[in-house]
C-alpha cells in the first residue's frame, strides 16, 4: 500500500535533550512538509522540502532542523533551543495537481516533555 | 486580519441534519481551495478539492467557492454520525508551494 508513514506514535522528551521524528512516503511525490498542530492554532508550518538534498524553514522552523537526503525521507529533529515542543506533529507529501501541489497526511506523532 | 479565518465551533447537530462549514479569506490571490477532514488523534484526510471559483460535488459533499466573496463552504448532506470530526479549509495561490489552513471546525452528529 502507498502511503506516509510516521514513527513513533508517541514520543517523550526529557529537558535538553533532541528528539528525531521520522517521516517516510512510498509515494514517490518530490515534495515533503513538517507541520506542527497545537489546540486552537491550526496547522503552522516548520520546514518543507521540492527537492532532495534543499529544504527551506517555513513559519515557525526555530528549534527545529531537517535533512532530505533521500526522496522518501524526511526526518525532523526537535533540538533543545525549542522550548515548547509538546505537540501533535504532522507530516505531509505531495503531488502536483494542475499545477498546484495538494498534501497528503501522515498519521503524525505526538510529543510530550517528560 | 488572519489570512484564513474559520469558526472553530464546536458544531453539534443531529443525524441526516444538512451541515454547513464556511471559511472566509484575506488574499485575492488564492486559487486552490481544499477541505481536509481529520478524527481524533490522526492525521488530516483530504476530502475535496476545487480550483477557482464554482462548485463540486463528491457524494454528500458539496464544495462551494465564491472568489468575488473570498468565502469557501463545504456543505454534507444526510449527516452520520462517522462525519464528527474536525474539518479544515486550506487554499493556496496558484503554483506556490505552500498550503495556509483555518484553524479548523470540530463537528459532532448525534445518532
């Protein structure tokens, strides 16, 4: 089955410390998205990436850093410079549909500060 | 002014009622208009997706964009109680990249 995967489910973050979410897709869409989910905020968007080996920050992308060195992976790191990180993680792919790029969930991951 | 506003609710109505979810927009330039639903704990679900203005129609779904109003709704017919859950509206300017979203509405059919 096609399709995004996100790994943990559950992830738990002790003071200080980075923690690595993975992002996976057998989709073969180019383009990968980290978003961020709060109660009452909406989705807000952290990093994104067209292509392998380039990903640009997007609106709240401080505490966070990414690679893409593969087509298929995206991993978010959540450094110890992010203060708040509790919160539901989502990450999407896409594929271009008349020439606009429409997004695709992950089941997302969420993060709790032990 | 937020670029997308939506009324977060909480909706609640009862079983085959017709339900109506509406997001306003700031920024003429958007073109793509998408609705999104997402249950409790998971991930988003794209569930209609419309160009410009008009309407389409998948199912119990209606979407409906009108540009002159920067006003996007998403209409379900004959609700079910498996349509509770909370629905984002998201657009974009023609080919940017980037998705905004409204913060969402979290809707309730009682059986």
């Amino acid at each position: 089955d096609g399709g995004i995967t996100q790994s943990p489910k559950y992830l738990f973050r002790k003071e200080g410390q980075n923690v690595t979410l993975s992002c996976e897709q057998n989709l073969n869409h180019d383009a990968m998205y980290w978003y961020r989910q709060d109660p009452g905020q909406g989705l807000r968007l952290i990093y994104y990436s067209q292509i392998v080996n380039d990903f640009q920050k997007g609106d709240i992308a401080e505490g966070y850093s990414v690679s893409r060195e593969k087509k298929e992976s995206f991993p978010l790191t959540v450094t110890s410079a992010q203060k708040n990180p509790t919160a539901f993680y989502l990450c999407a792919s896409s594929i271009k549909r008349m020439a606009q790029e429409t997004q695709y969930f992950g089941p997302g991951t969420r993060l709790l500060v032990l | 002014q937020k670029e997308v506003e939506q009324d977060p609710g909480p909706l609640s109505v009862p079983e085959g009622a017709i339900v109506s979810l509406n997001c306003t927009y700031s920024n003429s330039a958007f073109q793509y208009f998408m609705w999104y639903r997402q249950y409790s704990r998971k991930g988003p679900e794209l569930l209609m997706y419309t160009y410009s203005s008009g309407n389409k129609e998948d199912g119990r779904f209606t979407a409906q964009v009108d540009k002159s109003s920067k006003y996007i709704s998403l209409f379900i017919r004959d609700s079910q109680p498996s349509d509770s859950a909370t629905y984002l509206c998201a657009m974009s300017e023609g080919g940017s990249e980037k998705l905004v979203f409204g913060k969402g509405t979290k809707l309730t059919v009682n059986p």
